[in-house]
C-alpha cells in the first residue's frame, strides 16, 4: 500500500549511481560531468521535495487527500503524495480535549454562560477527513450549538440540575463526542433572573 520507501529508495539509488559513475570514470572525470552530477542531484533532491515524504508516528493518522476526496490513509511508516495533485491531512487517533464557552438564554429568557471541556475522538479518519480538513473543529462547533438548545428547553432551576457530564451527538461522521463536562455555570443576576428564579422555588 505504502510506495515511500521504494521509490525514495530508488531515488536516492539512482543519484549514488549517477555520481559515483562521473566522478570515478576517467573519461568522464571533468568539470561538465561534475556539473551534470550535480545537475543530477538536485533533480533528485527536487524529486524527493516535491513528493514531500512524511513519516506517521503512532499517535497519529495520516489522510492523503486528492481532489478533495481520501486516496488512502496512512497508519505507519513512511508515505508520499503526488505533486500538486494530493495533499496531507494530520488527524489525531487519541481523544482530545477542547476548553468550550457557551453562551445561551434559557426557556424563560435569562442568558447564562456555559463553560468545560469537550472530549472528541476521530474514530474514522477517512470518513472525518471527506467533511472537513478540521473535523474536530467542526465537532466542537457542533457540540457548543447543541449545548445551546439543551439550555434554551431548560428553565434556571432545571439547568442547575443538569448533569456535570452530558451525552451529545455531533453530525460529524468519523467523529465522536467521548465526554462533555460542564465545569461552570454563570447566570447574570438581572431583576427578571431573581424574580424567575423565586416563581419557581416558591
């Protein structure tokens, strides 16, 4: 599946054997074969830059997209693209955590502003990397605007009594909320805030 190896292998091979062969032939040990040496190895150079040979680490997936749709992904060792017509993308494979800000107005009308951590985990590298070159990004995006709604069906009380951690679901395919904490409520203490939130413990 991986073709990187072989083929910068074979690259550098060839630049070995084309200098070797004009620097240590007496027929052609002079400076316009030293010059096509060199000529011969910035060729390879400029071959191996434009491929631009990336190594996978483990914690990592890498994508290759082309024309926007995956070609293949990348688990371990070393892979290439096709000049100007593929592109990386890097995608995490461990959950990552996200700090998020949520500013919302609750059933009754009083803004509160929300505030924690998102964990979110690509699952499906290829599926998240044909939505979005940022599929985290646009499932936290996601996840805030749903938090949103949860607020705006709740009433001060009932947002109080909301679980620390809640189960959202994002429509981000190859992406997975793992854990939303909500670290910190804040609700702006206005004459309608106090009033409502009387009506209701009375």
């Amino acid at each position: 599946m991986h073709l990187a190896t072989p083929v910068l292998t074979l690259l550098f091979e060839l630049e070995h054997d084309l200098f070797t062969s004009l620097m240590f032939t007496p027929a052609l040990a002079s400076p316009a074969a030293h010059s096509w040496a060199i000529l011969g190895g910035l060729a390879t150079l400029a071959a191996g830059a434009a491929v631009e040979p990336r190594r996978v680490p483990r914690d990592q997936w890498l994508v290759v997209l082309r024309s926007g749709r995956v070609a293949r992904v990348a688990t371990t060792g070393t892979t290439i693209r096709l000049p100007l017509l593929e592109r990386y993308v890097w995608l995490p494979r461990a959950p990552i955590c996200h700090p998020f800000v949520v500013t919302a107005r609750t059933s009754e009308g009083i803004d509160v502003r929300l505030s924690g951590e998102i964990a979110i985990q690509i699952v499906d590298p290829a599926a998240a990397a044909e939505v979005s070159l940022s599929p985290t990004d646009l499932a936290l995006d996601q996840a805030e605007r749903a938090l949103a709604r949860v607020v705006g069906r709740c009433d001060v009380v009932t947002l109080a009594e909301l679980p620390t951690y809640l189960d959202v679901e994002v429509a981000v395919p190859g992406v997975h909320i793992t854990a939303l904490d909500i670290g910190k409520v804040e609700i702006e203490l206005t004459r309608h805030a106090v009033r409502s939130v009387a009506d209701q413990t009375k």
